[in-house]
C-alpha cells in the first residue's frame, strides 16, 4: 500500500476517533455551578483539548494499528473489501 494511502487513511481515522472521544468527561458551566455571564449554561466549564488530542491519537494509531496488520497478513481479503465498496446493483 502506498504512504498516502495510509497516511490517508489514518487521518480518517483519527477524526472519526476525535468526533467519538470530544464528549469524554465534559461538565457543563451549569453542572459546574459557574456559568460565566453572556454564555451557554451547556458551554464546557473546563476545555481539555490537549488531552482530548492525545487520546485520539493513541485510540486511533491503535486502531489503525489493528486494521494494518489484518490487512498485510491478508485476514481481510480484496474481495470482501471489493464487495462491501461495489455499488449497489
């Protein structure tokens, strides 16, 4: 396989993973009990982006890690790939 293939497909990876792992330990200013005036009640009290960055990260080169390695030693055959992408007759 290519390294833009990969490099391609580990960022859809990776922002998939991101979309999944943005909810994990959110408290909002209202549960919080400190809602800055001219904002949301719901708005996140804490941000936590770096860590919520890095836990993507980890999570996603897993899973890439996982779906490679199936790949290159042929658990997942071209075929089913081919059909599973074919369109719809």
């Amino acid at each position: 396989m290519r390294v833009g293939t990969l490099i391609a497909i580990y960022f859809l990876i990776w922002w998939v993973t991101l979309f999944a792992v943005l909810p994990w330990g959110v408290r909002n200013q209202e549960e919080a009990g400190e809602v800055a005036p001219g904002t949301d009640p719901g708005a996140p009290a804490i941000h936590r982006v770096w860590s919520k960055l890095a836990w993507t990260t980890l999570i996603a080169s897993v899973i890439f890690a996982i779906l490679y390695v199936a790949y290159a030693r042929g658990l997942i055959p071209i075929e089913l790939l081919s059909k599973i992408s074919a369109p719809p007759r």
